[in-house]
C-alpha cells in the first residue's frame, strides 16, 4: 500500500494528511483503533472517524473517498 499511499498524500496535497502507522511499533495504538487486519485504511476530520474499510484500495477510490469527507 506504499505506493498507493504516496500517490493519494501528493493528490491531496495540504488539504489531508495521510499517515501511515507500523502496528508491530506501535501495538497500543493499534490496539485502541481495533485494527485487526492489515491494511485498515480509516478517514478522520476534527477527531471523528468518518470511514472505515480493511483491505486495499486504489489510489483513486482513496481520494476520492478523501475529497468527498474533506473538503
């Protein structure tokens, strides 16, 4: 998801932050967002989860998803 992940960050530029977190770093984290499958991709705006999905997505489909909860 790297890939998919960079490309969507440069798309959105400074109007969304896209974050990456390593769950075998960071377990409590991961624990409390109850991420149970790799990937989980979640959208949040002002500390409110707006989406959520596991599994992987296309660049597109993620901005997308992005434009429509951000701006």
């Amino acid at each position: 998801m790297h890939p998919v992940l960079k490309d969507v960050a440069a798309a959105m530029g400074d109007h969304g932050k896209v974050i990456k977190i390593d769950v075998d770093k960071n377990q409590v984290l991961s624990q409390a967002l109850r991420v149970k499958v790799l990937p989980t991709l979640m959208i949040y705006k002002a500390g409110e989860m707006l989406w959520r999905q596991s599994g992987e997505q296309d660049a597109n489909t993620l901005i997308s998803l992005m434009k429509d909860f951000v701006d």
